[in-house]
C-alpha cells in the first residue's frame, strides 16, 4: 500500500510535506507510511479519498485505494 501512496503522490506533483499536510499527519509519519513501515488506517485510507476526488474535482471514491489493489 506504500507505494501505492508514493506513486499517488509523485504523480499529482505533491512533495511529502504537501501530501502530509493534505493528509493530515507529519511528513516524517507519510515518509514512513509509504516505505511500508507503518499500515495505511482505514481513517486515513478516506481522507487519501477525499483528497484524491477534491483534486480531480470529484465526488469522495469509497471504495479508494482498494480499486487499485
């Protein structure tokens, strides 16, 4: 799920410390999260969503990032 994240993340141009702040955790924390160190919550797994949807103009995706799996 880590790199998924990473991938997420690189493709929408945010640097660690913008995707953490998005995110609402440390980029310390996100660096962690997507190294595979720490799980991906399901808390987070929705605001990964609602963010994801909010910069493509959409509505929240629930089923986020498990389409992917």
């Amino acid at each position: 799920m880590g790199l998924l994240l990473q991938h997420w993340r690189k493709e929408n141009g945010l640097t660690q410390k913008t995707a953490a702040a998005l995110l609402e955790v440390s980029q310390p924390y996100l660096s962690l999260l997507e190294k595979g160190s720490r799980p991906l919550t399901k808390e987070l797994q929705a605001r990964l969503a609602t963010v994801d949807a909010a910069m493509r103009g959409e509505q929240k995706r629930d089923n986020w990032p498990s389409q992917l799996s």
